[in-house]
C-alpha cells in the first residue's frame, strides 16, 4: 500500500444516512420491545438461531468480534445494529455497551414485514450500503503492513471524535482494543511521538495531534 493510498484511508470519512436511519427507526419503534442495558453488558446479534435488530437513537456502542473481543469500531446514534444478519444464522461479532443506554429490540423477520407495509426498502438498502462501506473501509485498514500504520490509523480515528468524548477514552486501551497490538509496543510507539511533538497526551488522554508522519 502506497503513501497516497495511506493517506486516502487516513482521510476517507462515509457520510451517515441519518435521514434514512431516523426513518426507520421511526417506523420500527412500534413493534421493538425497549430495554434499557447497562455499562458492560454484551448483547448477541443473533440468539437461538433469530436475527435481531438493535434501534439506537442516542449514546454509542462497541461492536466486537467474537473470537478475540476485538473491537471493530464504535457505533453513535441514531443507528441501527443487526441489519445485515438477513442471509446468515451465524454472527462473527457481538456489541458491547460503554454507557447505560436505551435499546429497541426486534425481530429481523418482522423488518421486513414492516418495510413491506412502509415502502422503506430504499432507506433499508441506503442504510446497509453504509455498513458495508464501514466494514470495508475498516478491512483496508487493518491490512496496513506495519503496526505503526495501524496505531496511525486508530490515532486519527481519535482525533476526530469529540473533545469531551476523547476525555473520557484512554488513547492506550483506545488502540489496544482495536489492534490487539500489545500495550507496551503502543506505548512505545505514542512515546516517540510525544517526543517528535507529533501529539500530546495528558493523563492518558489525546488532546492534540498534528500531522502523522507516514513511517515510523
């Protein structure tokens, strides 16, 4: 992967569909069963061989793989978790909750009686084009030869999030989480960029980060 790839992947953002998202999740909330979950809690996406759906209106979750806890990314609201389980009984991840949080949850099989009888197939199909563009730009990324590319990567991602979100994550646990990668090698790594004045940390947490160099 070349430099301008690198800085593609870096810099390449999808824009949410939150309309079409608020749409369904609109029409959907009268046949979800609300919950309210707390912090830590992890939910399946599929339970007894039934899909079902997640309708998040506010807060965040953590979607994780279920064979190594990896986290493959944090979810904010308005968003809908689960959709794409329509061809498969089997999930290869799972979701975590950061926060007490309210959720709706659904049948997958009665989505799509509700979308037949709500003519919301093109705002179905919008909003799982979004997921799969998610996932295959995370694909891209985790394919990065070195692991500093990957710590880059996640660094940016932290970056972009708000200020008093990122008050709340510690960048090393942030990384580790997301890599796998071992602490002290990210911090190590964080360490010599702090050095460089590529970035500043303060009690754990990114509070500055200027442009990353490409190799390390």
């Amino acid at each position: 992967m070349n430099k301008k790839e690198l800085d593609t992947l870096s810099e390449y953002r999808l824009i949410k569909p939150v309309e079409d998202i608020e749409r369904l999740i609109e029409a959907l909330t009268p046949d979800a069963t609300t919950i309210t979950f707390r912090h830590g809690q992890r939910l399946d996406l599929i339970t007894q061989q039934e899909p079902k759906c997640y309708l998040l209106t506010e807060g965040s979750l953590h979607v994780n793989r279920i064979r190594d806890g990896l986290v493959l990314g944090t979810v904010y609201g308005p968003a809908i978790l689960g959709m794409s389980n329509f061809s498969s009984s089997l999930d290869p991840t799972y979701i975590t909750t950061d926060e007490d949080v309210r959720l709706g949850v659904v049948r997958l099989d009665d989505i799509f009686d509700i979308l037949d009888r709500t003519q919301l197939w093109k705002s179905f199909s919008i909003t799982l084009l979004y997921i799969i563009g998610h996932y295959h730009h995370y694909n891209l990324k985790m394919i990065a030869p070195t692991s500093y590319e990957k710590v880059r990567y996640q660094l940016i991602d932290l970056a972009s999030k708000p200020v008093d979100v990122r008050a709340e994550i510690n960048v090393t646990e942030f990384i580790h989480e997301r890599t796998l990668l071992s602490r002290s090698h990210i911090m190590a790594i964080l360490s010599e960029l702090k050095t460089g004045g590529y970035i500043k940390i303060k009690k754990g947490n990114l509070v500055e980060l200027t442009e990353l160099p490409q190799k390390y």
